[in-house]
C-alpha cells in the first residue's frame, strides 16, 4: 500500500487549496481514508475521514471548512479547504489502516501566511 500526497502550497488567510492522495496496492472506495495533520510541535491530529460506505467526518476546527471526498475512477481522496486559517498550517497526511497496519503519505506543507 503507498499513499501519494500533494497539493500543499503557501496560501494567504481566508485563501483555498485542494489536496489529493492518490492510492495504490489498495482500492479508496473499499476503504476509510483518513486526512491528519501536524503542525510545528504539535501532536498529530486526526483532520477528517470518508468511510467505504462515504460517510464524512470532521474535527470540530475544520467544520463547514474543509469537505473530504474521493474519485473512485482515480483511485484519489481529496481535501478540500476552505476559508484557511494561520491554525490550519500543518503537514497534512493521508491515512489508512489495513489488516491493523497504519500506511501513511509521505506529507504535504500547508502554510497560512500574509
């Protein structure tokens, strides 16, 4: 199993990104994704989840902002983010746990910054 994240960037306050995790050696749809994230000495903190059956859910934080969703014909879960905040900085990482092993992407940079 390897998960492939991208679409970080340097974005200002209020601003948009898009990240994508694509999949391979498993199939998103069969499986629930999750998004976590990391900022600078801090903890990871589960971000949000789609479930196999689609079901979405969110930290408290993120509500209204951000939306999960995946492209089954891509094999790809996103992470759509909304009115971003300097809170929000973080590597954010795609997660999946398979037959009680953790797989994880190697890590996107979000940054909120004027």
């Amino acid at each position: 199993v390897q998960l492939q994240a991208s679409g970080g960037g340097l974005v200002p306050p209020g601003g948009s990104l898009r990240l994508s995790c694509v999949a391979s050696g498993m199939i998103v749809s069969t499986n629930a994704i999750a998004w976590y994230r990391q900022g600078v000495g801090n903890p990871r903190e589960w971000v949000a989840t789609v479930t196999s059956g689609g079901a979405q859910g969110y930290r408290d934080s993120v509500k209204g902002r951000f939306a999960i969703s995946r492209d089954n014909a891509k094999n790809t879960v996103y992470l759509q983010m909304n009115s971003l905040k300097f809170e929000d900085t973080a590597v954010y990482y795609c997660n999946v746990m398979r037959a009680g092993t953790n797989y994880w992407g190697q890590g996107t940079l979000v940054t909120v910054s004027s």
